[in-house]
C-alpha cells in the first residue's frame, strides 16, 4: 500500500501547526464556560454540525468534495474509522474536562502528539535524528513534572483520577485519527476528509443532542459555544494542512506548545473576566516542565536533521 508524503514546504507547515495549537489552547476555557449549560454529547452535536455545513457550504463554492465515488472500500472503512475516532476524542475530552481544569486537560491531552510521532514513524516510515529523540524526551519529562506540580498544586477533588483517564483515552483515539487522515491524503483533500467526518459526526450524535436546551442559552454561552464550533473548522482545517506540508512526527511536537499557550489563556482570560476561568497555580517543578516542553518542542521541530522530501503527485 503507497504512503502520504509531504510536500517538502515546512516552513507553512510550522505555521499551520503553530496556528493549530492557539486554537486548541483557547478551546478548553470557552468549553468550560458552555458546559455550565450544557452536556458533552449536545455540545459536540453543535461543534460537528456547525463544521459539516460550513464545510459543506466551502467545498460547493470550490466545486464539490472530489473523487468521493471512485473511493476505494478500505479507504471507505478507513474514513470510517478516522470519523469514530475523532468522536471519540471530543466525548472523552469533555467528560475529563469537567473533572480538571482548563491546563491539566491540555497537560494529559499532550500524550496525543506523543502518539502521532510514535505512530508516524511506525506506520509511515517517519525518522527522528538524534536531536529530534532528544526534544522529544525533554517534551515528555517536562510535561511529567508539569502534570505532577498541577495534581499537587490544583486540589483536585475524588473524580480527578476518572476524569484523568478520560483525557488519555482521548489521546489515545485522537492519534489513530490523526494517522488515519493523514493516509486518506493519498485519496482525498484535507477538507474533503474533514467534512465526510464532520457530516458522519453530526447525523451520529444527534439522537442524542439535547437540541431544546440550546434556546435556553444566555448571552455569554451562546458566543462560548460559537467560538467552539469556529474553533473546530479553524484547528482541524489548519491540521490537515499541516500534516499535507510536514512530517506527522513534526507537527506533533510542535503542538506540544498547547498546554502553556492554554496557561496564558486562563490568565488573560480570568483577569478580564473572573468568572469564565479560575487561575491557575503553578510550582517550581511546573515551571521547570514548562521550559523543558518548549526547549523540547523548539529541539525536535527546528534543530533536528533536515533532509529532501519527496513531493506529492
């Protein structure tokens, strides 16, 4: 079976994985302000169905959504697979959520770029030199001592430990995903994959969708849950791109710059508006996690070994 190679333009690819982790930063304060009123499954109904028609309404200005008939089963099974996982990930993100804070979320959902290396270089033959395994260790030690601070520092109630699992298992379906669409590349556009999966997502969950609460929403939940559901065309639209311009094991740790981006988040945030995000504690250790995530992050995606890549037919 052939593999997705990339198209050898890194420099917009860093650009669209930069861009990618300050939406997913910001995400989690605008989410713990909309689950106040609502639940994960209505939430993520709204998210998905907001994207299928924007999507939706995108691909027809531009054409249509492409060579959708003459997909191949596997790769039909593939979208398949990629759809359900992506679902997964939302659902299991929000139930953690409503059990940690806004940076622990992001802290344990690092183990997903994590992941997607590992993956990359498994699955599509990705190789990291020497300095590239040396970020990509100070990124995982740092986020350790990050999240053993933040457990220590947040008072967390009995529930941490559920909502901890929940987040990982989101990490965990999030990089099957993430491998997955990135081999529908070879088949299909970046926005064509993401509106099959939207549009699957949406006529999945509605049963479920708790559609009258949207009208009992206020003000300020209203524009929390439309900036969720912008948040997913703009993330996972300059995600996939990013992965059509630069190695998956790249633009994973590259996202590993989430959690102190959502840091800045919460404090811009709660000193604006106190009510929408607590603030944060953070100890020596966090501090020293911190710095060790992006001297990490900085090590793997720009100092480590360049090399020609091949461009896509």
């Amino acid at each position: 079976m052939a593999l997705h190679t990339v198209s050898g333009r890194w420099q917009l690819g860093l650009l669209l994985a930069f861009l990618t982790a300050t939406f997913w930063a910001t995400l989690p304060v605008a989410l713990k302000v909309v689950l106040r009123d609502l639940d994960p499954l209505t939430v993520t109904w709204f998210r998905f169905a907001f994207a299928a028609l924007g999507m939706g309404l995108w691909l027809a200005w531009r054409g249509g959504p492409g060579r959708l008939r003459q997909l191949p089963g596997r790769q039909w099974a593939l979208l398949l697979l990629a759809g359900l996982m992506l679902i997964g990930n939302y659902l299991f993100y929000l139930w953690g959520l409503d059990y940690t804070t806004a940076a622990n979320a992001q802290l344990l959902i690092q183990l997903a770029p994590l992941l997607m290396a590992l993956g990359g270089i498994v699955v599509f033959g990705e190789r990291f030199s020497a300095a590239q395994w040396l970020g990509l260790a100070l990124v995982a030690g740092g986020l350790w001592l990050f999240f053993d601070d933040q457990r220590g520092q947040s008072g967390h109630g009995p529930h941490y430990a559920l909502g901890a699992a929940c987040i990982m298992a989101a990490a965990v379906v999030w990089a099957i995903y993430a491998l997955a669409q990135k081999q529908l590349l070879l088949r299909l556009g970046s926005q064509t994959i993401l509106w099959c999966i939207y549009v699957l997502a949406a006529v999945v969950l509605v049963p479920w969708a708790d559609l009258p609460a949207l009208t009992r929403l206020s003000g300020t939940a209203w524009l929390a849950l439309l900036y969720c559901a912008v948040n997913t065309l703009g993330a996972y639209g300059a995600f996939a791109e990013a992965l059509a311009h630069w190695e998956a094991s790249r633009v994973s740790v590259v996202l590993a710059l989430t959690p102190l981006l959502t840091l800045a988040t919460v404090e811009i945030v709660h000193t604006v508006a106190p009510d929408w995000a607590a603030p944060e504690q953070i100890g020596l250790l966090g501090g020293i996690g911190a710095l060790l995530v992006v001297c990490g992050s900085v090590t793997t995606a720009l100092f480590g070994r360049q090399r020609r890549l091949p461009t896509r037919g």
